[in-house]
C-alpha cells in the first residue's frame, strides 16, 4: 500500500518540520560554533524546567530502552540492599531491571504495600499502552516512566525519572532524570564516577527541547477535543458490543486501547490500513510481531484483537470523524474471517 496520506496513529510518526530543522540547521546549530554549549545549556534547561528538574540533574543517551536500564542499574548499586519494585505494566526493560514485580487492577494502578526495607517504587506515569494515568503517592522514593506524561500533566515528586523522547514527536533520544539528592552510583565499568550528562549526539538534545515546546502548545490546545474524542470511541465499542475498552477513566486522552472479541489484532491493524489508518496492536515493546501484550494480561483484559491509537494531538477533526465512521464495518468485516 501507498503510504502516502497515511495517517500515523502508532508510536512511529515522521519528525514535524520544526523539529527536523533543529536537528540539521547549519545556521542555527553549528557543530563547530563556539556558541554551542550555550545553545546545548538553553534545549537542557528547556527541557529540565518540563521534567521539574535542574539541569545538572538531566543525563541524555542513545535510546529510551538504555536511560531505563542505566537509571535502575544505577539505583541497584547506589544504596545496599535497595530493591526496585516495579508496576506489572512496566516497559519490558523496566520489568528486566527490577527485584520484584506489582500486581495492578484493572485499570492499571499499582497494587502496592509499604515495606521497612529501602524500596524504589517504578511506574509508567502514563501507561503507554492504556493511558492509565497512576499518580498515588506512597511513602517511598519513586520512579516514574514519564515518556507518555511530560508535557501532558502536572508532575508529582520524584527521586528518579526516565523516559522516551519520541513518545513527545523527538527522535530516538532517551532522557534520565537523577535528583541531586538520590543514592545513586555509575553503573557501567568506568575510571570516572562521574556518569556524564551527555551521551549522545547534541543535535539530538536540541531537537527533542523543538518537539517538546510543540508538544506541550498541542497538548494544551487540543486535550479537550480529544478527550471528546475517546469518549465517543469508548461509545461506538459499547454500542458494537464484545468489545473490551481498556482505556480507563483516569487517562490521557490522545492514547486508545480496546480489544475487539472474535477478531484478530493483525487482522484489524491490516484493515485499518486499508481505510488510510496506521494503528497497533498487541505489545508495543514488540509491536511488529503482534505478540499478546503483558499490559492487557497484567490487568486481567481482553488480549486477542487488541488496537492502540496514539491519536496525535493535531489530528483534524475529519480524520477524528473519519475513524469513527470506517470503525463498525472494519470490526464487521475482521470478525466474519
């Protein structure tokens, strides 16, 4: 299929042009320029002041995945006997890193019990699957997945904090927050330390500050049409029926999930895409090989004929409404396969 005019609801999407232009702007961003660690000093500040954080306390990397290792890595070896306990509906690399997994409910909100022994509780501020929101506070030092979070809501305390900057429309690039005040020890082999705060390309650290300027203006302007918009989604699957709309109440509204009894979860992204929509399904730490999502079985929901919708926050009111009309006969025809 052309995929030219697809409208991108999945993780992936082409940078905006304002974002790709502070990536590769020879005027502006100069490699060799003396004004560069000013320019670099603004996009961390920039960013720093988003994450509620100062910017010595900002180290950027390569991916997401490696900032989610190295933060917890470095929280294991910071402090005798701390124990990551992390929400079941954790990142697959979060869950790896962990000493020990929570159970959720149903609407994806860690089941958790203070304990005597130094704990760091991990979580998904904003599930990037669901987008359960899981604020409660608990009596720990906390760590938060903020990737789907930043930009969107008001962040609560933190000790620690990672996150994936193209799930705010930057390229790959991951960010980790350390708070000055946290145990923390280098957890690669290295004479210094000292872990760096930066590690990866600064054109990318400019490029994710552009995106997120961007993101927090959209996310601003649009959030109550969208979150009109889930409303009417959760609507048609409760008019179509067999259908398990995972999305709870207490969400973001521009991410989307139910499963679609009767129905295959390829089946449907195929379908869709036929009608000139990307969307995904099943785990989206292996969205490509549709694999059942540990999300969806974590709080005891339907996992065949699963589709997510990050639904971006530009999106025109006609595609809105586009998506809600092709919808019940996409459904129609994947369930008579």
């Amino acid at each position: 299929m052309n995929l030219d005019g697809l409208k991108r609801w999945g993780q992936q999407r082409p940078l905006r042009p304002e974002v790709a232009a502070a990536m590769r702007n020879p005027a502006e961003y100069d490699p060799f320029s003396t004004n560069m660690s000013p320019l670099l000093e603004e996009a961390t500040s920039g960013l720093a002041a988003s994450l509620k954080a100062m910017p010595d306390e900002i180290y950027f990397f390569g991916s997401g995945r490696l900032a989610h290792q190295i933060v917890l890595a470095g929280a294991l070896k910071g402090q005798a006997n701390r124990e990551v306990w992390a929400s079941a509906t954790s990142r697959s690399e979060i869950l790896a890193g962990a000493t020990r997994h929570l159970p959720v409910d149903r609407n994806g909100q860690a089941l958790f019990e203070a304990t005597p022994s130094p704990t760091l509780l991990s979580r998904p501020l904003v599930n990037g699957e669901s987008g359960a929101i899981d604020a409660e506070v608990h009596p720990v030092e906390q760590h938060f997945d903020l990737s789907h979070a930043v930009g969107i809501l008001d962040l609560p305390e933190y000790s620690l904090a990672s996150l994936e900057a193209h799930a705010f429309g930057a390229p790959t690039l991951g960010i980790a927050v350390i708070k000055r005040d946290f145990r923390f020890a280098e957890p690669l082999p290295t004479a210094d330390p000292k872990m760096p705060n930066l590690n990866t390309s600064e054109s990318l650290v400019f490029a994710a500050a552009k995106a997120l300027a961007s993101h927090i203006e959209l996310a601003k302007s649009e959030y109550a049409r969208l979150e009109n918009f889930k409303s009417q989604v959760k609507q048609l699957c409760d008019e179509l029926g067999d259908i398990d709309f995972v999305t709870p109440s207490n969400s973001v509204p521009h991410l989307i999930s139910f499963s679609v009894l009767y129905a295959q979860g390829e089946e449907l992204a195929r379908e869709y895409e036929r009608h000139g929509f990307q969307v995904e399904s099943g785990s989206a730490c292996a969205a490509s090989r549709y694999e059942p999502s540990h999300v969806l079985v974590a709080m005891g929901r339907l996992t065949q004929g699963n589709v997510r919708l990050h639904v971006p926050f530009d999106a025109t009111d006609k595609d809105l409404k586009e998506f809600l009309e092709i919808t019940p006969a996409v459904i129609k025809k994947v369930r008579e396969l």
